[in-house]
C-alpha cells in the first residue's frame, strides 16, 4: 500500500542505519509517532545540534564538541603525552579508556587499510600522525588495531612511515581472552598465548 | 570516560527507541557521525517534517499527511465502506493491507484496553467508533485482533458498545499458521482449527 510521503521517507531514512531493516525501520517509527511531536522535533534536535557541535580533535581525531579546541583527553596535562596509542576509529579509543588502565594519548587513523574498499592511506590521518612524531617528547606508539589482515596489514604499513630513532613501536598483546576456554581456542590465539608466556 | 555533551544526549535520545540499548545507540551514533553533517542534519529535517506532516486520519485514526483531509483509505471510493475492520494499531492496518485480500475500511482503536498499563477505555477511539456505526451504511464489523487475553477482552468489551440492529460482527478465523506443524501447533490452535474446520 502507499504510505503517506513523509511517512514513507522517514522509515527510509532509518534503514539507513547500519543494522536497521525496513522491518525494524517500520515499528521504529510507528513507535515514534505514538509520541507526542515534541518528542519527535526534540530528536531532531538533538541531531542537529550533534552535527553542528560535534567536530573530530585537530590533535588525535577523536570526537570533540565546538566549546573546546581539543578533545578532553589531550587537553588533560596529567595524561603522558609521551605515550601515543593509536587505533583504528573512535569506538576503540572509547573501549580502551573504559578500561580506565591507559595513562597516555591517542590517535585515531580513521578506520584501516582496505584498497578494494577504497580506503587507501590517504584516507587515512597517517600522514599527521608522521607530523605529530616529529615532535621527539614521544617516546612510544602502541598500536592497538584489531587482531585480523586489515589491522596487521595497517599496522606494518603505518610503522614503516613513522618509524624513527627513540621511538619505541609496541602493539597490544595477544592470547587467551579472559573467561576463554583453551580447549576451544583457535590455533593462532593458542600459538600467540604460547610464544608471549610470562 | 566523560564524552563531549552533544555527543552523549545523541545516544541518549537513541536509547530511547525501542530495542536498541546503550551499545546499539553508541554503534549508531558513531557510524552517524562519520557520515556527512549534512546526511546528519537531513536525517533531522526528515524527523521534523514527519512530526508536523503526519497526523491521524479523522475518520479511522490511521496516519495521513497535512495535504489530505483523510487517509488514503478513507478517502478511496472504490473501497467497501460499509465493511469496517477494528484493528489496536496502525502496524496491524498496513499488514492485513500488504495481503492485498481486503476491500473494506478500517478503524484503528489506539491499542489494547490493559488497566493495569493505564489502557483504559478513554484511551481508545472506542466512543468514536459508536459514532462511525451510528450511520446505517455499515453492515459489517470485523475484529482483527491479536488473539491473546487483551486482544479477546477489548474485542468483546467494543462489541458490547458497538452492538445494534443490521450490523454483523465476525472475527478473524483461527486456526493453523501456513506452513506449520501440526504436531508442534498448541491445544488452543489446534481445538479452534478443529471447530472452525471447513
């Protein structure tokens, strides 16, 4: 049947969403039309003000919002701006400080190598990280990239660029993730958990 | 770790959506703001025209635009407007439309009566639908109702009001989903499939 047109492009521009199909899209909506239009006109909102407030740090990329020149994390003097960490995009950077075990810096590369997908190292900020190395008070660039080809792949690719002298390259450890069971653990994870015994 | 402000009610405002927790809303949010601002900021125009644009349709409660005074049902003359199917929402209606098998019109109550959830009569456009009925033109009602214990006592607490001479009053016949099992179909089904067999 015809759905009445904003009605139709509203649940089409849910199914833009990663993960959301037009099933989800249609009781999604249909949800939020139960609401009052206030709700609905405080989500746009909302998201407006997102997209007019939300910009990436000129120092490591990460969120920031228009009130503040960098992003929390550099703008912090106790955190050791020595120790840069790098990965591949911002959820990562969040899961990492949610361990609230890491003292140092970031850098977000804005996703990982894939040339069939189109992101070549242009894409990526790869090129500021070389500049922001450049400044020799770093001393060690931990690379926390996922464990798979794309991540090894951009992780190699990246050290070769701004590998220099006095500074230490390390990448996060590899084994046996906490509640595993070995018995059920792939070859390479077991071989990994092996070789880095301590 | 404490996010940028505007950055957070986002995925405030996203968690208020069904079925999608703190995780998803994080996840959306990010792949969001990697987009365009401007695929941000349409997504919001989108929001606020369908919160101005869509309103319930006077006659049966089902979605409309500003630019009609009644729904597209409603307002097809080649429908069988003396057939009137009562459904609790709106994602009800568009289902037993995509079947193509229906030449009637609809009246959308507005839910399920469930005292204890605050659904209590007036909440429903039940009064209204004694209204419709006043008009001599109806001849038949059919309950398209969820057959479950609310979906039961709403149809026989509407049919109690909408009762009056020259209207007959049928519901959706139970029986044996397509494609089921017979020997994995409930008591219930299966009884009802037994009774109604034909």
């Amino acid at each position: 049947m015809r759905l009445p047109e904003p009605l139709s492009k509203l649940i089409e521009q849910f199914t833009i969403l990663p993960g959301i199909g037009p099933r989800t899209a249609e009781r999604l909506v249909f949800w939020l039309l139960k609401r009052s239009p206030e709700t609905i006109t405080n989500f746009a909102q909302v998201l407006t003000r997102a997209a007019h407030e939300i910009l990436f740090c000129p120092t490591c990329h990460n969120l920031t919002d228009r009130t503040h020149e960098q992003c929390i994390i550099c703008a912090d003097t106790k955190r050791n701006h020595a120790l840069v960490c790098v990965v591949a995009d911002i959820p990562d950077l969040y899961a990492l400080e949610k361990t609230s075990s890491y003292e140092g810096v970031y850098h977000v590369l804005g996703g990982v190598l894939n040339p069939l997908m189109g992101i070549t190292p242009d894409k990526l900020t790869i090129r500021h990280l070389q500049e922001r190395l450049t400044d020799l008070k770093v001393t060690e660039l931990i690379f926390a990239l996922n464990p798979d080809t794309e991540g090894e792949i951009t992780a190699t690719y990246v050290q070769k660029f701004v590998e220099r002298n006095g500074l230490t390259i390390t990448r996060l450890a590899r084994g046996l993730p906490q509640g595993s069971d070995i018995g059920y653990a792939d070859e390479i994870t077991l071989s990994h958990a092996l070789t880095d015994r301590r």
